[in-house]
C-alpha cells in the first residue's frame, strides 16, 4: 500500500543558474521527473517548495517600478504571487511528465495561507533579510520613510529585515486534504505560505516570511504523512562537516540530532532549520520517518528509505516503502 509522504523542494530544484521564467521551468520539468517516481510506486504525494530568490526579485521588481500611481506590493502579497508563479510551473511539469509516462494523475496547486501567532517573538526581533542591498546612507533613509528594521548582511550591504515567526496551522489544511483524498498530487505552503493572523474579521496578512521547512512539516503533521522528505543539495546530512573526521548521517534518532544541534554541528542558515523541522514533525508523528536528502536520491527510495533517515523510534526499520 502506498504512503502518505510530503516532499519539500529546497531551492536547487527550481533555480540553478538562469533565474528567467523559462530557465526555472526547465529545471522544474527535471525535478517533476523525479517526483513522478514515487507517484509510479503508488505513493499519496505533496509537494512544497521555497520562494527566497523569486520572492527576493519580485521585491526588488516592486521597489524599482514604487510610485504614487503604481505603488509597491507588500511583502505577503508577493508570497501570493510568487507562490501562485511557482505553483503554476510546478503542476504543469508534473502534469506532462505525468502524461509522457501514462500516470494517471493530475496534480493542483493551492496558494496556501499561514496562520502565525500575533505575540510569537519574532514579530519584536526580526531578523529575517529579504529585498536588495543598500548602502547605509539608503538603509537610513529607506527607515525614515517605512519604519522598518535595516541591518548589515555578511559586509555586502544592508538589507531589511522582516519576523519569521512560526507556523501554527495551515489554513487551506482541509482542501489540501480533500484533493489528496481524491486523487490528486498537490502542491501546497509554498515559500512557508502567506503568513496571517487571526482578527476579529477573518486573517489579515503581515509583513512576515515563514520558514519553508517548519511550514512544510506542520503541513506533514496535520496530514498525517507517513513520510516527510526534505530535499537538499546533498544525499546525507553530515556532522564535522568539511573536516577530515567528517562523518554521514543514515539512520537516525532524533535524539541524537538534538545533541548535534548543542554541538553546533548544523549551519542556521542551511541545515539547521532542516534538522529542526525534521524533529519538530517527529516529536508531534512519531511513527512516522524523515528524511533529509538529494532530488537526485529519490529514485533510490524504491528500494528502502536511503538519505539521512531519521525516526522518534528505536526500531530500525529497513524495509522499503511499499510495506
């Protein structure tokens, strides 16, 4: 019997080095192509995926085009839009694949909304860059003019910085659930989804970005998945990474992550959330797997889970993903 399993897209599968429309779509078809394979092996499947460079640019496009007749766009008004670009790339990819190799499937995308806490403390330190660089002078008058937070990025610049607070709940949760109860491969929480809290009237979005792997993973939860896949530029995740005692993570306790995270053995700004929102879906499914992987491990899985597998269970189960 086929599992449930939610697949997260790192950047690699959208963007390389072309950042045109056609460029991103090409390397979509590819990616499409390895996601039709758990598809073909009888799998539940959906997908999200990051929005950080596309989103970075439509901000830049906004600024650059500000005017008093053609105002800029806010920031959760271009996660819609870059949610809806990339969602609409990703479907129909995976639609011709689907047609190409006679899979009976269709799949949809969902431009999905966020629900975060108004008192989370990422909204009193945000820290979270997006938009274009700017020199201190621009930085200081850019604060004059919005009231937004402006600070130094790595010696290039500095940059606005925006709260990522985390996911509560999704709140197309249900739809998403009905069409993948019907048949359909899904694609949903995009770039962490439209971040919104909660008022009196209905949500209201904020200027906010969520982390794409901790959406992606209460997404997992409330699905219900089997099997959460986070997808990254390597086949395993590592510790003393670099160095010559580097070693290979293949199977896992979560245990033993949280002890690596106290060893800082995880970048913040690559792995760690990963590991972090691996962990935070066990914790809350912990019968469920995770695992953090390459796009081109995929094919692999069809004989076992491969890639750094991590479970909240001391059973170490070897068996493929069919039983």
């Amino acid at each position: 019997m086929g599992k449930k399993i939610v697949v997260a897209l790192g950047g690699n599968a959208i963007l390389t080095d072309d950042p045109t429309a056609q460029g991103q779509q090409k390397v979509l078809k590819y990616t499409a192509e390895k996601l039709a394979n758990l598809v073909k092996q009888g799998h539940q499947l959906v997908v999200t995926h990051g929005n950080g460079p596309q989103v970075g640019n439509l901000l830049n496009q906004q600024l650059a085009a500000n005017s008093e007749k053609n105002p800029a766009l806010p920031l959760d008004t271009c996660v819609a839009m870059t949610q809806g670009s990339i969602g609409y790339w990703t479907q129909n990819a995976l639609n011709e694949v689907f047609q190409q190799q006679n899979i009976k499937k269709q799949a949809v995308s969902v431009v999905t909304q966020c629900l975060v806490d108004k008192n989370d403390p990422a909204f009193k330190n945000p820290a979270k860059p997006v938009g274009p660089f700017l020199t201190e002078e621009e930085a200081k008058a850019a604060h004059t003019q919005d009231g937004a937070t402006y600070k130094e990025d790595a010696g290039r610049g500095f940059r606005k910085v925006v709260p990522s607070p985390k996911p509560k709940a999704i709140i197309e949760y249900p739809m998403v659930k009905n069409l993948i109860e019907s048949g359909f491969v899904t694609i949903s929480a995009g770039g962490g989804g439209v971040p919104v809290i909660e008022t009196e009237t209905g949500y209201q979005g904020v200027e906010a970005v969520i982390d794409k792997d901790f959406a992606a993973a209460k997404l997992a939860e409330m699905l219900e998945a089997d099997y959460f896949i986070i997808l990254t530029g390597v086949d395993n995740v590592y510790i003393n990474f670099g160095k010559e005692n580097q070693q290979k993570l293949e199977d896992v306790h979560i245990s033993e992550l949280k002890e690596y995270i106290d060893q800082n053995q995880f970048a913040a700004g690559s792995m760690l959330p990963k590991v972090e929102a691996v962990i935070e879906f066990l914790e809350n499914r912990p019968q469920a797997a995770a695992i953090i992987t390459s796009l081109e491990n995929l094919e692999n899985l069809k004989n076992g889970l491969t890639g750094t597998v991590v479970r909240n269970s001391h059973l170490r189960m070897v068996s493929d993903m069919h039983n």
